[in-house]
C-alpha cells in the first residue's frame, strides 16, 4: 500500500523509478542517453522552480521567500494585523484575504465575535484586503476557489494551507510569519529537501482521499520521514485521481508535518480552473526529465483499503478491516495510549462500545476543508440514499465547505437526500475541526471527515471530567455500513455569483480614511523588553508526552474567542494539560515587572534572594541592571498540529522566555517562539539535569546568541550551588537571532510615534 524508500531517488521522464545507490548513473545513462549530477538534478523537482521562482535572497540554499498572497481567518487575523500595526503598516501590500470560519457562529463571550468581524471588515477597506463574510466559505476551500494559480505561492496563518493539488506551493505558518510579508520582510528559510510521492494504480470503490491520506501519514509521521520537507506528488495514478480527491489527499499532508506539498498538474486542474472562471490561473507543472528526490513514498492506490485513524491523533491508523478483525486489541492498545495523552485525568474506555462484536459510535461529521468537498458529499449522499440514522443517540451534520458547493448539492438534489435520512445540513463552518461545534456528549465516540482527532480537540474539558474522543474517516466509510451500490459522478457549476453579492474586495486600493472597529475585547500586545545580559528562569511545566500538540499548550474551541485579547487568552495557557502554569508563570514574571518598575525583584518575589545568593558565589556581576526574571517549560517535542502563533506568545505574555525541548515537532511552532522573543532551547534526550520548580541561571545568554555560541551552558540553581548542564540553540539566521534580542518581532519592528 505505502513504501518508503530508503534514500533517495531519481524519477526519469516523471514515470520510472531508480533507486540511488552505485548503479544509480548507470542505469540514468542507459535511459537518458546521458549522466546528470544529483545537484542538477533536485533543480528538477517542480518545488524546486516555485521556491526559486519566489526567492529574493540570490542564493538557493538560503531562501528568503516572499509569497504572492496571503490569507487568514477570524482567530488569527485580528493579532496579526494589531502586530503589523504596532509595526507601521499602512497597507498590504500584497493580496491578503481574511476569512470568518472559525468564530463564524458568534455563540460564546457576548459580541466579541463579531467585533473581530468587524474590525476585519474595516481592515480590509482600510488597508486594501478582501473579507469573507461568516458562512460563506472555510478559508481552504475559498483559497482553492479564488486564490490558488500555479507556480504561485500562498501564506497562511492555518496549519491546513495546503494547495498543492492546484499547482500552488502554500505553506501554513504561526501569525508572525505574515506580519513579516506584510512589512515587505521574508520567510526565510535552508532550502527544505523534497521527496517524492509516486502513485500508481487506481482506489477501489468506497476508497476517498482521506483514506490515502491517512494511509501516508500513517507511515510517515512518527519515523519524521517528511518532517519540514515539500512532499512532491507525481506518478501516473495522479491521473487517476479527480481534483477533489486530490485535494482532500493534499490538505491533510498537513499532518506528516511536512513544510509544504506541491503535485504535478493536467487537464483534470486545467478544468477546475475553467470551473472556478479563472483559466489564466492554470499552470502545467511537472517534474524535469531527471528529477532527484531526497526521499520516495510509493503508493499504490489500488491497495489502499478503507482507513480510520483512532484517538487520539491522524497517525494512528488501521485499515477498518483490520479494526474489526482485531477489535478488543485495537481498543485496548487506543486506551492504553490515551492514559499517557490524558494523564489519567479521567476515566477512559471504549471497549465498553462494543455491542455484538461491533462497535457503535454515537455521531458523525463531514465538514471542513477536508471532508466538506463537492464530490466528498455527493458520494455520501448515494451511499445514504434511502436510509435513515434512526431516532436515538447517532447524529450526523454535514457541512459544504462553500457556499457556492452548498448551491450545487441543492440544485443536483444531494442534499435533499441527506437531509430526507434525518442527517443535518449546516453552512461552512471549521468549529468541528477544532473542538467548537458539534461537540460530542461525555464519553461518546465520534467519527469525522476532517482532520484532526487529538486530545481535546473535540470539545474534552479533563479537568471538569469531560472526555470523548474522535476517529477520523473518510465521507464514504461515514455513510456506509454495508453498501455495494452505485457511487455517481456528478459535475460541478462554480455560482460565482454568490461571492461576487457579498464578499468586500478592495481589489487591492486602500482608504486610510476608513476608522477600524474597535470591540472592548481587542487589545493591544503588552509591552516586552529585550533579552538581557543573563537570565533566571524557573521552570514552570514539565511534560514527558511524547509529543504535546499547541492544543494542549492552548486550547481551542471557546478559547479561539478570546484571541484577540492577548492576556485574557494567556489565562487559558496549558489549562487542560497543566492548569498549574499560569499561577507559576504569573509569580516569576512579577519579578521581571519589578525589574521593568525599577524595582528590586526579591520585594515582589522574596524566595529570589537565596537563589541571587546562590548564582553571587559564581557569578557576583549579575545584578538588577543585566538580568531578566521569568519562566520556562520542558516538553519532549512540543508544537504538532495548528499553526497559532499564540501557543507561544501565551506564554510570552506571562512572562516566558524560552522552551526547553529535545526536538520541536514543527518548524511553525519553533517560528512562533523565534518571533515572540522566546530561545528554542533544546536538550539531548536523556536524564534531566532539572526537575519542576528548579531555577535556572543562563549568564551571558544576550552575548551567546549575539556571538551565535554552539553550546550554551546553563545552571541548575539549588542550596547546594550551581550544577551545569548544555543546550543548544539550532540554527537561526541572523534576523531571527536579532528578533530574539530585540525580545519579539514587534520591538524588531517598531515604528516609534
């Protein structure tokens, strides 16, 4: 079904194989007629043209990229734009879209939803942006509509930018990032490696993209084999996929933690262009004659079977075959797993759902930019056609990714038919995905097409007892218990006209005289200081998980309504993982907001003078005048999933000045550190020199970053004196280190008035 290669590849003529290896140039030579380097050859690779096509810095190893759109939704754009504004913006100076899918529903904390809406409504006419309305569209599926082009680039503040089915390298990155292009700065980066996703074959009946998909990140995602890398898909089963399908494969590359994707293209998107009125956008892309790739993933999609991924992440797949046949295991095993994701916090079982020999689950969702496709949902529709979800516990909500394919499924009489089996039809809306809308009742088990299932995602509240748990599916194995009928091919008419009556675009002119709306909760960022000479941290949270996704280091679902108010969301920092940190947290940096009052830090914070006492014996120079008080987490390999910046700036505004990590899960997630002033510390696997509680002292911590230090030493600061230990920085480019020193991007950036 999946393999993946050892080393790397050569693809010649964007249909044969050849493995690297002695042979490798021989059997090129007898092919090609000619040998070619593995250097010409990776300048092959479609990704290698798009990052070449969109790099200023004049060097390809060191990119520095900068994107021809950007877009965001209605819990990312008001920070962003209040970061740009601190900045100095006065326009954008790029095509930015800001969608409302997120907070569309404006259910929780009185108006402050809509006050975002607004004031991104008056953003855009302001600085000369586009604005999507609530209910229109998800932000992807808006992007494909009306952004994506090939060879084209796109940014976005959602982990989910993902439009290499269309021909457009996009990349999802943490608020920051986007700041960046908008103040004409670059997304700087080493050129990533690219590997190879070469499809053969054709799926099965009943077999969707989110069963190839999970089939791939179920291979992929604990070994890192794509990890910060452009997976590149290309094969002659590409020809065999429709645009939608390939479209639903793409947006969950997202979860191999892949950089980005991009995918050969044909007639199939020539014709998704045509759809969507805007032809000129098309762009044929295909690998070179020999193209290297530091990877290869062979997929067969004539073996890929029918997959779930159960609790409590998208990697942890089995074919549904393979469920059932082995089904009080599976559960067991899911359960055992859950008592590490779930501390034990509450109770947790499934094999209690097993009725018969089968499992019964208590609701279904297709939605979102996942599973929310036109075809997704018509072949739903076929295979429920005639049935009925019965009158007791199991619920089932569909949600159209647009409006526009909410339109369709009406006119060709598919959502008629779903909604005659007692199914509900809702508008375009990502709450399912991240915990905000339809939230199971406690202990149930829920089954969606969309595209994550972590802890908490889905609505859980552990330390109030709540849990329930979801398992991703693809739309057909949703609908279908058994079914051996017809599945149809229906065509899609884009109404262009649903967008063109209700989405502001300012066509890129700006009206500085526009006043931006201003709802109590939006706030402004605080302020923050720069990183000084020496520094004490104490370590607040310490999480021996194997990896902790931004959900659980800030939550989603009603707290995405409090993202426009830095420290009012800061409140919610670790609450379902570790609701000890904020008061920790809040404690030590009462040091720091001392120091900043020109006051002395042991009045606010009295047990700081026995360890002052302590780093004095060694380090007698460290006093008011070059040290920072503040605090640190230690997690084995923080930030999988969600782009949001605020799993970092939470924890700055509380006074955080670094994570100490063996390995960040993401490059996003150690951006938003970067970006937020915080030091990405990391550490070798193995024993801790410290535990919760301890303070650690990092003298001359401005001049190690300044002076770029391989290692740098630490102290572990008890009764007994200072034990040392070493951590390192990875690297970081000279931007980055300044933004560190400057204490975040906003002091790197600011404009004094």
């Amino acid at each position: 079904m999946v393999t993946l290669a050892n080393g790397g590849a050569w693809l010649v003529n964007g249909a044969e194989i050849i493995a690297d290896g002695p042979k490798a140039q021989a059997a090129l030579a007898a092919k090609t007629g000619r040998t070619v380097s593995k250097e010409e050859a990776k300048k092959q690779t479609i990704a290698y043209g798009i990052l070449e096509n969109h790099n200023t810095s004049g060097n390809m190893e060191k990119l520095k990229i900068k994107f021809d759109k950007l877009t965001s939704h209605d819990i990312t754009f008001v920070g962003i734009i209040q970061t740009a504004r601190a900045s100095g913006l006065t326009k954008f100076p790029i095509p930015y879209v800001l969608t409302n899918c997120h907070n569309s529903l404006c259910a929780v904390g009185g108006t402050i939803n809509e006050d975002d809406h607004l004031f991104g409504l008056t953003c855009a006419k302001k600085y000369g942006g586009v604005y999507v309305p609530p209910h229109q569209a998800v932000i992807h599926q808006f992007a494909r509509e009306m952004l994506a082009g090939g060879g084209k680039m796109i940014l976005g503040s959602d982990s989910h930018t993902r439009y290499g089915a269309l021909g457009t390298m996009a990349m999802g990155e943490g608020g920051p990032e986007l700041v960046k292009q908008l103040l004409n700065q670059t997304y700087d980066i080493r050129m990533p490696e690219v590997v190879g996703v070469y499809l053969t074959g054709k799926p099965e009946k009943g077999v969707g993209p989110q069963d190839v998909a999970l089939a791939i990140i179920g291979a992929v995602f604990a070994n890192g084999y794509v990890k910060n890398k452009v997976m590149e898909f290309v094969g002659p089963g590409v020809a065999n996929l429709s645009a939608d399908f390939r479209i639903g494969i793409d947006v969950m590359t997202t979860e191999t933690t892949c950089l980005s994707s991009i995918w050969q293209t044909d007639d199939q998107i020539r014709e998704f262009y045509e759809i969507h009125g805007r032809e000129a956008e098309y762009k044929e892309l295909a690998p070179g004659q020999t193209a290297y790739y530091d990877g290869l993933i062979e997929v067969d999609l004539s073996k890929v079977k029918p997959m779930i991924a159960m609790p409590f992440h998208p990697s942890n797949t089995y074919t549904i075959e393979e469920l059932n046949a082995n089904l009080t295991d599976i559960l067991a095993d899911v359960e055992k797993k859950a008592a590490v994701s779930l501390d034990n916090a509450v109770p947790y079982s499934l094999k209690d759902k097993v009725r018969d020999g089968r499992f019964y689950v208590d609701q279904g969702i297709i939605a979102g930019c996942a599973g929310g496709g036109f075809e997704n949902i018509c072949a739903a529709a076929d295979i429920l056609k005639g049935s009925y979800i019965g009158n007791q516990e199991f619920t089932l909500s569909v949600y159209p990714a647009s409006m526009p394919i909410y339109m369709e499924l009406i006119k060709n009489g598919c959502a008629a038919t779903i909604l005659e089996t007692g199914a509900v039809m809702k508008t375009a809306f990502c709450g399912p995905c991240f915990g905000a809308g339809d939230t199971p009742a406690n202990n149930a088990f829920s089954i969606r097409h969309s595209t994550r299932n972590f802890p908490n995602r889905e609505g859980s509240k552990l330390q109030n007892g709540q849990i329930a748990s979801v398992a991703l599916m693809d739309a057909r194995s949703i609908a279908a218990t058994e079914f051996d009928g017809p599945i149809g091919k229906y065509q899609y008419h884009f109404d262009s006209k649903i967008y063109q009556n209700r989405v502001f675009d300012s066509h890129g002119v700006a009206d500085p005289s526009v006043e931006i709306h201003f709802g109590p909760n939006i706030k402004d960022w605080p302020t923050m200081c720069a990183l000084p000479e020496n520094l004490v941290l104490q370590v607040v949270s310490e999480i021996h998980d194997p990896v902790t996704t931004t959900d659980e280091l800030i939550p989603s679902g009603e707290t995405s309504s409090y993202r426009s108010n830095p420290l009012g969301l800061a409140e919610f920092t670790l609450s379902r993982k570790d609701p000890a940190y904020v008061g920790l947290a809040k404690e030590i940096h009462k040091a720091q907001e001392a120091l900043m009052d020109g006051k002395d830090p042991v009045t606010v914070k009295p047990e700081l003078a026995e360890i002052m006492d302590e780093i004095h014996v060694q380090f007698p120079q460290a006093a008011n005048d070059n040290i920072g008080f503040g605090s640190t987490i230690f997690a084995v390999k923080p930030g999988d999933g969600s782009a949001r910046e605020q799993a970092a700036s939470c924890q700055k505004v509380l006074g955080g000045w670094a994570n100490i990590a063996n390995e960040y899960a993401t490059k996003r997630y150690r951006s938003n550190l970067i970006n937020w002033g915080m030091l990405p510390f990391v550490i070798p696997d193995g024993d801790l020199p410290f535990t919760n509680h301890d303070y650690l002292f990092f003298p001359g911590i401005r001049k190690a970053v300044e002076e770029k230090a391989a290692e740098i030493t630490g102290y572990v600061v008890d009764a007994n004196g200072l034990k040392p230990f070493t951590v390192t920085l990875g690297e970081l480019t000279d931007e980055e280190r300044q933004i560190i020193l400057k204490g975040c991007l906003i002091n790197y950036n600011r404009v004094e008035k």
